[in-house]
C-alpha cells in the first residue's frame, strides 16, 4: 500500500485530480500476483535441472538417461522463457492498475489487457457500505485481500482486487466517506 498527501504522486495517464482535491492513498495489487509467472520462471527450471544432476546417478540405461538429460534442459528453457514473458505480462497489468482514494472520490483504473481498461470512479458521498474480504489461507498468510464498496449507483459494487493491508485500506475509506465517526 502506498499513501501520499497532496498532489505529488504521478497519476496514470488521463487522471486528474480537481483543482481543490487531495490524494490521500493509492493502493495497488499485491505482490502475490506475481507469484505464479516467478514459480514458472526460476522454480520450475530449479526442480527440472537438479532432476538433470541427479539423472547421472541413476542405474537407467545411457540412452534413456541422454534422452531425459535433453527434455529436461529444453522444459527448464522453455519454462524461464515462458515465466519471463508471463512476469512481464502480469507487470504491465500490475503496473496500470490502481486504485485512487481522494477526500472527494474513489477512482478505479484497472488493466484488463493490452488495449483493455476498466476506469471507474463514485463521489464518496455515494459510498454506503465499506468492507474487506480476505479469502482462504494464502491471503491470510499474505496479507492480501478485496475491498468491497456497496456505493447507491447503477452497478452497485466497486471491488478493490487482491490489494495489500485490506483492512486499512478499508479504514481509511470509512474514515474518508465519514460512515464512522473518526476516534
């Protein structure tokens, strides 16, 4: 999670902020969405080159062990070249991404492909209801969760998506739409 006061941060292309309007977070995805495209391009090729070491010291016969010598170091290959370009995939999607909150709006700039995006924003006074779901033992252990905005509108969710903190993030929107009185 990252939070600034003022101004200062660089904005996604084509948000502005109003002359009077101040940021008070931005919050993008978790690191954990990075996870499967960093298994696939260092752990997969790990497992299948120590599998290549340790092929010699099997008692199979010398063609078989050559020929699975082979498959191995061409998976482990494709596997980092094929993770490589999944990373950075998931990286312009994680990088174009983001969630405003500002003391007069929330706004939702999500990534959905290369020329793909999902911008939306609602006024705070729309917001009637803020909550956080973390779902399962890896978000728990990670600390990554939704933030749910019940807002009176047309499509009456917004969804914060597998960001960091989801708790805080959730506060701090309480706190900003004054659902809650501030302590």
């Amino acid at each position: 999670m990252k939070s600034k006061q003022g101004n200062s941060v660089n904005l996604p292309s084509g948000v502005e902020l109003e002359p009077n309007e101040s940021l008070i977070m931005m919050v993008r995805q978790h690191w954990f969405v990075f996870r499967d495209s960093v298994l696939l391009m260092t752990f997969v090729p790990f497992v299948l080159l120590s599998a290549v070491f340790f092929l010699e010291y099997t008692s199979w016969p010398s063609g078989l062990v050559n020929i699975l010598r082979m498959l191995s170091l061409y998976a482990a290959g494709i596997s980092m070249i094929i993770g490589t370009f999944l990373f950075l995939w998931r990286y312009f999607l994680w990088k174009r991404t983001v969630y405003l909150l500002t003391d007069k709006r929330i706004i939702i700039v999500r990534q959905l492909g290369l020329f793909t995006h999902d911008d939306r924003e609602t006024g705070l006074a729309m917001i009637q209801d803020v909550r956080s779901r973390v779902g399962g033992l890896q978000a728990t252990l990670y600390g990554y969760g939704d933030v749910i905005i019940q807002v009176s509108s047309q499509d009456a969710q917004l969804i914060l998506e597998k960001v960091g903190h989801p708790r805080e993030v959730q506060r701090a929107i309480i706190k900003e739409a004054h659902l809650k009185p501030k302590s």
